[in-house]
C-alpha cells in the first residue's frame, strides 16, 4: 500500500467506506445475530414460516453464525417440513449477494 507524503494521516475515505460496505454480504449480517433477532429478521421476508417453523427455530437455538451452516437436512432433522426446509436452506444460498 502506497501514502502520499504531501497529505497527512486520515480515516479511511469514503470512497474505501463504501467499497468496505459493498463487499460485505447479508451473511455478514445475519452472523451477527442472536435466535430471536434471527426469528425477526425471517420473519420480515416473508419466507411463509408458520408459529410451528418458529418454535422449532427457537427450540433449537439457531443463532445467525449456526443457520448460515444449515442445510435442509439439518432443517429436517429439527422437524421442519420439507417445504420450510427447502425455502430456509435456499435462503441462506441467497445470502452471500452483496448488500
């Protein structure tokens, strides 16, 4: 890495800010959070999970960092039905796009 001489010592720019920004991913997002900020974030996408899908979830204590690892075999396993299992662990794909 390069520094100019002519121009003293900074905070990142807002232009490396932004680009900082650009490459994170809803997955570096969603690791970050605890069962229930996880139950509410799903719950805003409208991804179709009834009370039963929710309890599984929060019986299980799926934090953000453990449901970006599961599969829908995982989901099974908890006793989600397949559809659930199969719209939850094609969600968690779709989140490595870049914010």
């Amino acid at each position: 890495m390069s520094s100019q001489a002519s121009s003293p010592a900074s905070p990142a720019s807002p232009a490396s800010i932004t680009e900082e920004i650009s490459t994170r991913t809803m997955s570096d997002v969603v690791k970050d959070f605890n069962t229930e900020e996880l139950i509410e974030y799903l719950g805003r996408k409208d991804l179709k999970l009834d009370e039963n899908d929710i309890k599984i979830l929060r019986k299980e204590k799926i934090s953000g960092l453990a449901f970006l690892k599961l599969t829908k075999e995982n989901f099974r396993s908890f006793g989600l039905t397949l559809g659930p299992a199969t719209v939850l662990a094609e969600f968690i794909e779709g989140l490595s796009q870049k914010l």
